[in-house]
C-alpha cells in the first residue's frame, strides 16, 4: 500500500488518539522526541563555491509518511522485540523468572519500580506478533534516515 | 494512493492491534524497564559467548550463591558489594581466566572519579576482594575488562550517548574491549564513533 501524506496524517492522527487512550505515555514522547530530532538529509548535488564552505548534510521535519514509519517502528521495539529479548533472556540465563530490584539505601522505589521479566512477554503474545506482522505487509519498512 | 477501503482496513488493524491487552501491558512499560531488559539481554549475550568459546558461565547471586532463584539484577546503577538485595552476576571460566560479569555496577575510574557500567567484565579476584571489603570495583589495570554501554533507544538515536561513552572508556585505562550496543542502527552514531575510535 502506498500512502499519501493525506492518508497518512489521517492514519497518525488515529494511531496517536490510541496510544493517548492506552496511555503509552513513553512511546508517545519517544515519538515526539523523534520529531523534534527531524531526518538528517544529504544536500542535493549542485555546483557553486559556497556549497564548498558548508556541511553537505541538513535537518527537516519528517513527512507524514515518514512518521508513519517512525511509529511504526516504535511499535515494533515495544510489542515485538521487547518480548523476543524476554524469551532470548530466559533461555541464555536459564532463570524462570528476573526481577528488577534496586539498592533502596540509595534509589526510592518510586522512581525506579521494580520489574520483572514476565512484564515484557504477556500471555498471547505470538498473537500480537502475528497482528503486528499483517500491519507490516500493508505498510513495508522504509528507510528515511539518510545520512 | 490507497483507496479509502484499504485505508480502512488498516486502521481497524492497527486498532485491534493496540487493543490487544498484551499490547496494553506492553505499552505502559517504564521505559527504566526496557532499559534494564536490554542490558540483561547484552549480559546473556555474554554469557552465551563464553560457553560457546568452550568455557563455563554459572550466574550467582551475592547472597544465596550458584543458581539464585529467582534472579535479582539491578533496577538501577549501584555498589558491586550490596548485599540489600540478592543481586546476581555471572560468574564466568574460559582456559585459565576467571572473571565475572556484573550488570549496573559503579567502578572507579583512572581520574577517580566514579562511573557507571551498564554491562561489564571484571577479573574475578578484584570483584572477590571488592565484596570482602564492601570497596568499590577499579576500571585500571587489569582489573575492569570490558565495558558495554546498552540503550533500548525509544526515539532516533542522536550522538548525545555516544559522546558520553567515549568520554567514559577514556577514563577506564587498557580495557580489552568495549562497545556501545542498542537496538536501532544510528549512521549518525557511526559516524561519530569511525571518527573518535
């Protein structure tokens, strides 16, 4: 499928309102942080002594469809590899279970919450790898950083 | 240009993707969390590197010893020698060379100052000397082998990281090896490191 900017601020704006709705409040600032970083680009190959005295490289905003790809790929750190290196971590350390604890002489709980690994791999989770797969075949992965 | 039936298709899609409660759970993570995944994951790629070198990796933790169940790793960086909680490690044997592998432990570096290692590698008879004089471990020397600098990027990698771990291994004396390990590729990182490596 080959999106429009059109179609693809219309998809934004309905994957954003559901990440607001799941409250992913971290892959939502993780995206906007990937805004604010902009796509480094090559500068067009023109001629001229000035283009001499510059770096050949600048920064823009991203496309629509480039955000698209950007949480797209969000997505894929969060449901898909998060829960590949749960598995890789249970098989490699051959621990049931890893917790997270932190050293509370030191470090309040609150602001780092103890964890543990079968938070990253939920029950059903090939289905969702499954559903994430379906997307990708719509929307193939495209590189959009150039440089 | 996709037409509006297919546009619908994949946004009912994506809805049923991210309504799914495993998508939920996932979603509402820490970010701390996948940070700390990422590092117990380079650690197990390290462990598996050992035992596929023919040597042996046994995890232990600091308190109950060989195979601590459950495993306990530092939520968040701290003393090699705390005994506040189990905090596990993985104690490693290749040839003649025993060391260990720690996750989040502060060392201290060859200006004095003190940093910390998201992943290291460090002789065993230092981390043993370290625990029996609740010390803090030192990055010189033969002490502090290797260091991996993990991140679980949620945004496009900048070099912000980058530049402080080349001023980090700069402060660790001969390290055998180093790395700075994440989970998306960054040409701008790579530039960056082909230039101060």
């Amino acid at each position: 499928m080959i999106l429009t900017e059109d179609d693809a601020a219309k998809l934004l704006h309905s994957m954003l309102n559901l990440l607001q709705s799941s409250s992913a409040r971290e892959v939502l600032d993780g995206i906007e942080e990937s805004r604010r970083l902009g796509i480094e680009e090559l500068l067009p190959e023109q001629k001229g002594l000035e283009l001499k005295q510059v770096a050949r490289t600048r920064r823009r905003p991203p496309t629509n469809v480039e955000l698209v790809q950007i949480v797209l790929e969000r997505l894929h750190q969060r449901l898909v590899v998060l829960p590949t290196l749960a598995s890789a971590i249970s098989k490699r350390l051959g621990a049931q279970d890893v917790l997270w604890r932190v050293d509370t002489e030191f470090v309040s709980t609150d602001r780092f919450p103890e964890a543990r690994l079968s938070d990253l791999s939920p029950d059903s989770v090939d289905n969702l790898m499954l559903a994430f797969a379906e997307i990708r075949k719509l929307i193939p992965v495209q590189t959009i950083e150039r440089v | 240009m996709a037409n509006n039936q297919e546009l619908d298709e994949l946004l009912s899609a994506i809805s049923n993707l991210l309504n799914l409660p495993a998508a939920q759970q996932l979603l509402q993570l820490n970010s701390n969390t996948c940070e700390r995944a990422y590092e117990a994951y380079v650690l197990s790629l390290c462990v598996e590197a050992v035992r596929r070198a023919g040597g042996t990796a046994e995890l232990k933790g600091i308190l109950s010893g060989p195979n601590p169940n459950p495993v306990v790793l530092r939520g968040a960086p701290g003393s090699m020698a705390s005994r506040n909680q189990n905090f596990a490690f993985a104690s490693c044997a290749l040839r003649n060379k025993q060391f260990e592998f720690h996750v989040d432990v502060e060392y201290q570096g060859t200006s004095g100052a003190p940093h910390e290692i998201d992943v290291s590698m460090c002789d065993e008879a230092h981390a043993e000397a370290v625990r029996n004089t609740n010390g803090r471990p030192k990055a010189d020397g033969n002490k502090l082998l290797m260091a991996f600098e993990c991140k679980f990027y949620e945004s496009t990698p900048g070099v912000g990281l980058g530049r402080t771990f080349v001023g980090l291994i700069s402060d660790c004396g001969a390290l055998r090896f180093k790395a700075f390990v994440a989970n998306l590729t960054s040409e701008k990182l790579g530039l960056y490191f082909s230039k101060s490596s």
